[in-house]
C-alpha cells in the first residue's frame, strides 16, 4: 500500500538523504518535506528529485502548529523528524535556538499526531544524549546525562515524546544513531570539514587533547535502517 511520509527538516543533511533513499525504493510512496531552511537546510540537496510529482516542499517551521496541523490533517502514515539545532559548539553560543527547535518543536509535531494520528512517528535523536564514556560503549538502557545543551535538547524531546507514548498512546519509536558521513553533509561537521581544509592547505582542527574516539555510520546505511523503523520497528 502507498505510504505518505511527513519528512521535517528535509532539506538537511540525514533527511535529504532519507528522501533520496525512499524515492528510489517506492514508486508509490508520497513525501512531503517541511523545511525552515536555516543555515544547514539546503534545497540543493534534493534539486534532483524537486520535479518529482510524488515530492513536494513546504517551507516552514516545526514550531507553527498551523503549518504542522495543516499537514498532518491532510493525511500522513509516516512523520520522521529530523528538523533539529545539531552542532554542538552552535549550541553553547546559543542554547535557546537547540531548545526552542528541539523541544519546543518537537512538541508541536507530538500534539498533531494526538490529534490527526499517524502509524508510526519516528523521533531522530543521536547518541549524544549518553554524555561521553571512558572506556567501553554505551547499551540502549544506560542513563541519558547530555554534556551540551545539544545533546540535552535531544534528550528533553525524547523524554517529551515518551511521556506522549504514556500518556496519549501515540505510537512511537526513538532512534539515537552515532556521528553520519557521507553526501550533502554541512561542511561544519568533521569529515568535510577535515576534507575541505586539507584541500585548502590550512590546519585540521582537534578538539581536545585529540585522542577522543568517535563511532561512524554510513548515512546510506542509516536511511536503511530508519526505513526498517518505520515499517518493522517495535513501538517504544
């Protein structure tokens, strides 16, 4: 049966990507992508697929619950939220910008679902909500202690979308992926940033004392598993 997806922040990195990737597998599927367009949001990403009858744009903010209404009442099976403040240096010159879209946003988005309904919201969050480790590696279950106000937005949207899992039964799944690579990425991020300075000869910058150690997941390989999510996935 043809799926009609709600895709925020689609014009971004993970979910231009995840537009790609669902376009390609479902010639029946519907997408609509609700983008702000801030500074990351880039309609270039997706100029390939623009003329495609079964995509359309909306520009727009999360945080407008007549546009999200308007939206989600038109009919939607799927809304995957990608819309977020991301980058952490970002989010200690300016807190109130994670926690207005993060948050506040996120809010918006859960109260159109108890109202319209979905079959499934998926709420993309990252592990950065775990803080950092010593040594080993984080389970699922571990406690959540942010380190940012990033990652502690990401993690007061999960806590809000899970107290609507309890209270309303909105049927929901929360993903925390590890650090994205791959096309379209913002060039502030590690890698193209890494990539673009040593193409322009100037210093690659660590952070820290250099020795943090950072897990990689392929954005291709996030999309297929974020599609697995949404079909297969155990509500949370």
């Amino acid at each position: 049966m043809a799926k009609r997806y709600l895709i925020t922040g689609g014009a971004g990195f993970i979910g231009a990507n995840f537009i790609h990737y669902l376009l390609k597998k479902y010639s029946d599927c519907t997408i609509i992508n609700l983008d702000k367009l801030t500074y990351a949001g880039n309609l270039d990403n997706l100029v390939e697929v623009e003329k495609d009858p079964r995509y359309s744009f909306i520009e727009g903010d999360i945080c407008d619950p007549e546009t999200v209404d308007r939206i989600v009442s038109s009919g939607v099976d799927f809304l995957v939220n990608f819309a977020a403040e991301t980058h952490v240096d970002r989010s200690i010159i300016d807190p109130a910008a994670f926690i207005r879209t993060d948050i506040m946003g996120t809010h918006v988005l859960l109260e159109a679902v108890r109202k319209f309904g979905v079959e499934r919201y998926i709420q993309i969050s990252t592990d950065e909500v775990y803080g950092s480790i010593e040594s080993g590696a984080f389970r699922e279950n571990d406690p959540v202690t942010p380190s940012s106000p990033y990652s502690a937005s990401k993690a007061g949207a999960e806590l809000l979308v899970r107290s609507y899992i309890t209270t309303y039964g909105i049927p929901a799944i929360i993903t925390r992926a590890s650090n994205n690579y791959g096309p379209y990425q913002y060039p502030e991020k590690l890698i193209p940033l890494f990539v673009t300075n040593a193409l322009d000869d100037t210093p690659l910058p660590l952070y820290g004392d250099g020795l943090n150690v950072r897990d990689w997941l392929y954005v291709g390989d996030h999309c297929a598993a974020l599609d697995v999510v949404c079909h297969r996935g155990e509500l949370s």
